[in-house]
C-alpha cells in the first residue's frame, strides 16, 4: 500500500512545500512622514452643476423655458466652482 504524503519536504501529490522565510524585520516610520497631496475643499457647485443639467434634460422633453433655466443655473454653477478652485491660486 503507498502513502498519499510525499517525500520529505513535500506535500500530498509530491508537490513541493515553499521555502520558510525569516520574519521581516521592523522598520519604525520615518521622522518626517511623507506629506499628503493638497485636496481642494469641499463645496456646494458640483450639486448645483448637476441640478442645472438635470433641468436642461428635463427641459428638453416639457419646456424650451426648462432647458434656458437648466442652461443659466449650468453656467452659474460652472463660473462659481472655478472661481473658487482658482482663488487658491492666486
């Protein structure tokens, strides 16, 4: 009768075991960690930015007043979300 375990350092079906690595050894964190990248903050225009291209949509099937309503609320939304990611800028 044959025994279903390998040769020594192998495991069932005579596959090979991996090789035991030693455990890493500890790194302690830098003095001076790396900075985080600069986000801009968050900010009301791109809801707006969205309510303004949803009228316009909407505007498209009930009312040509709708779509220059969705169209202003659109580029009002647009001018204030890029003044205000500009004006840290200058």
């Amino acid at each position: 009768m044959t025994s279903h375990r390998g040769a020594q350092g192998q495991g069932p079906l005579g596959a090979k075991r991996p090789p035991e690595y030693p455990p890493r050894p500890r790194v302690d964190a830098p003095e001076n960690p790396p900075r985080r990248p600069h986000l801009p903050s968050a900010t009301i225009w791109p809801v707006v930015l969205a309510s303004g291209v949803t009228f316009a949509v909407a505007g498209l099937i009930t009312s040509p007043l709708l779509v220059v309503f969705g169209a202003v609320v659109t580029a009002v939304s647009l001018g204030g979300w890029v003044s205000e990611l500009t004006r840290g800028r200058r």
